[in-house]
C-alpha cells in the first residue's frame, strides 16, 4: 500500500453512512479513509503514525451549505428588528464601504470559527471569488458560489461577461483521490433581484460547464408577494437601487413555481425556501432540489413561522442546514444550527438532524459522495468532540446537546486543529 497510512482511535465514531462504533479505529491512507472498525480488529493494523483521540467522539467534518464569509466582519453592526429589505438596504450600504483587505480578513475569520467549531466544507456565496483561495490556504473543501444580482435585463450582458471572467476551470472531483477540494459555482441572488434572461443564460452557462448553482428562493413574505402580484416593499427596493424594469411581466406564481417554469431548477440548491405550497413541493422533489434550512438566520429575523421541514423530510427531498452569514446570526457554529433545529422540532431524531449537517450538506455543495461521511473512499474530514462525562451510551444526542467546539479536526488527511 502507498502513501502515509495514519490510525485514529477514538472512543466513538459516528459514520453517519453507518450506526456508530464504540472503540473504534479508522485508518487514513493520505487523504483518504480506508478502513473504519473496532479498535480490537484494527490493533495489528501497520501503520505509520496513531492518533490517540480517546476521550472524544469522532465525526465528519460539518458541513455549512450555506454562507457568505465575506459578511462575517458585520457581526454586530446591523440592528435587529429591521424589515428585511431595511436591512437589505444596510447591507448593500456597508458591503459597498469594505475595502479588499476588510473581505479578505472577514474571510479568514469566519473560516476560523468555522474550523473551531468542526466544518470542513462549506457552500460560500461570494462577490469576489476571493474565498476560493482561502479555502486552498486553510486545507478546506467547498464550492464558492459567484453571486450575482441584476434586475433590470440592461444589466444581463455586462453580468454575463463579469462571471465568465472570475470563474476559472476546476477538474471535477474524483472519489477517493485526485480532483480539486476547491471548487467554483454560481449564484444568481434570488428570483426578485435577477432577471428572467439573466437566470436562464446563467443557469445554461452553468450546466453547459458543469458547475453547480444556488439561488435564494423563497426566503421572505415580500418576495412571495412581488413574485406573485408584483407588488410590495420590493418594488420600491429594487427602484431605489435604479434597476427596476419597467417592461417587467408579473409571474403571478410562487417564487418555486416561476423558475421552474423558466427551466432553472433542475438540480440547483435552494437556500432558505422559507415558505412554500404543496405544489412548490412537489416540483422541489421533481427537479431533485436540495434544500438549505438557516435556522440561525431565521430566528435572528425573528420569523416565527414554522419552518416546513417536516414536510421536506416526508417528501425525501435533501434537506441541509446552513449558518448564512453574522450579518443576520448570532455565530458561525452548526452545532449552535443543529441545537436550533432540536428545539424546533423536537420530534426529529438526532441522526436525521446529523445527517442533514453532513451527508446531506455534501450533495448540496456539490461534494456528494466525496465528503459528509466517515467510510471506506471517502475523503478523510474528520472531527473530534471531547466527551465530558464519564460514560455516555447516546453519542449522537451527546453531539448534537453538548458540543459547541471541537478538540480535533483533518481535512483531507492534514491536521488543521490539533489536539
Ligand atoms: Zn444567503
């Protein structure tokens, strides 16, 4: 056998893709998982270095399907209470006054709180692209999602060539070696703020090219009301913004139902999708949809409606959680998220809720079948939370009730929090 073989042995593992093992040891070749079992079957197993991680409980790396990290220096600075497109207004007016040098700290930030409190890949939406090389430097995987806005159709061509521009080559992923960690997709904001030409030449670009694509949809009760009556709060955000169109046609539909029917949903990822129909559902599942819940951002608004999550998980639709970003939450942290959840929905069992932090954020991301789990091909992100009892016999309600912080993370085979 090739490469560095490592052995970690830990108290529990929790493979997500399988039940959890007490005692258990998993061996890394380089970068990749290939053997997870006992500690007692693994005991003679050669290898070139063993980490002791007793004490704690392993996992996959967390999975963030959803955040802006250039936003994390805005922690604090916006009010809360304000109607959405108020705090639209704010955060359009501070993004415009942060210079580069403010993103790219912002950045780095919010992947150290990230990585303290266990991700390892993460769905980001930026301006810039910057983050792209963030991720190389840190040793983390993710899909960095160009975003971009464009209202009035004016603005389609000059958009267009803006995103041809930043978004380079990236080889696909390869299962079990080779292949990029880092990878770029797009982003048309969301189906108020893009034009109709706008979202179905960007969506075609993307899927002529292979790249994944999220969108905002349905987040908030003013998109649903200028979506389907073209009126609201929106109207009057868009004009002051100077984009508004005055030739556009009112869909008269939901926001699901209105890119469904320009052809873009087909395998794009959804974030938020707040409110919805029976009939939104039903076309989510269709175009096999991945959905990303922000519970975090959500309970920041203060919108306390019921998020239909229930019924997203009865409908087998892959549902993944996301943190969006402190200019709306309180942390970077998706056990803080799972927690949320808990309360939420009390009913929902752990291991459904730990799955959609990991398994389920790796197809959202574009990483399916290469991250999110602890098995044999898989990359190895691992994560290590200390155990402070002295005997516990549920280790995924441990996770999801106590952690807040890790003591051990690997991303890809390399160590980026020790011990
Ligand atoms: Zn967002």
């Amino acid at each position: 056998m090739k490469g560095k073989i490592v052995k970690i042995e830990a108290d529990w593992v929790l493979p997500v893709t399988s039940p959890p093992v007490k005692d258990c040891a998993i061996i890394v070749v380089d970068d990749v998982i290939t053997n997870v079992g006992e500690k007692r079957y693994l005991s003679k197993f050669p290898c070139d270095e063993i980490i002791d991680c007793s004490g704690k409980i392993l996992l996959p790396g967390l999975i963030n399907a959803h955040a802006h990290l250039e936003l994390t220096g805005f922690k604090g600075k916006i009010k809360r209470g304000l109607s959405f497109t108020d705090w639209a207004r704010e955060v359009v007016s501070m993004r415009n006054s942060y210079n580069e040098n403010e993103i790219i700290s912002s950045i780095k930030n919010g992947l150290d709180e990230l990585i303290s409190s266990g991700v390892t890949a993460i769905g980001d939406f930026s301006q810039t692209g910057i983050t792209a090389r963030i991720f190389k430097e840190k040793g983390l995987k993710g899909t960095v999602f160009l975003e971009f806005a464009g209202f009035n159709p004016e603005l389609k061509d000059q958009r267009m060539k803006v995103l041809k521009e930043k978004i380079p080559q990236s080889p696909p992923l390869v299962k079990g070696g080779g292949g990029d960690y880092v990878r770029f997709g797009i982003a048309p904001h969301s189906p108020y703020s893009v034009s109709r030409d706008l979202l179905k030449e960007s969506y075609k670009f993307a899927k002529n090219k292979g790249f994944p694509i999220a969108i905002h949809i349905s987040e908030i009760p003013e998109e649903v009301e200028f979506i389907k009556g073209g009126s609201g709060a929106m109207r009057g955000l868009l004009t002051e913004f100077g984009v508004w169109d005055d030739d556009w046609k009112i869909p008269y539909s939901t926001p699901v139902c209105y890119l469904e029917g320009l052809g873009i949903l087909k395998g794009t990822t959804g974030i938020h999708l707040n409110i919805v129909t029976d009939e939104d559902i039903r076309i989510l599942k269709e175009n096999d949809v991945s959905v990303v819940y922000c519970p975090g951002s959500n309970r920041w608004f203060g919108r306390n409606w019921k998020y239909p999550l229930r019924e997203f998980l009865n409908n087998d639709i892959n549902v993944a959680f996301g943190t969006d970003s402190l200019a709306s939450n309180e942390c970077l942290n998706m056990f803080y998220e799972m927690r949320i959840v808990k309360e939420n929905f009390p009913d929902i069992d752990n291991n459904t809720i730990l799955r959609m932090a990991t398994i389920n954020g790796a197809k959202a991301i574009g990483f399916e079948d290469v991250t999110g789990g602890i098995a044999v091909g898989r990359k190895a992100d691992i994560i290590g939370v200390d155990v402070k009892e002295s005997s516990i016999t549920d280790p995924v309600e441990y996770v999801i009730n106590m952690a807040e912080r890790v003591s051990f993370a690997m991303a890809a085979g390399k160590i980026i929090k020790d011990r």
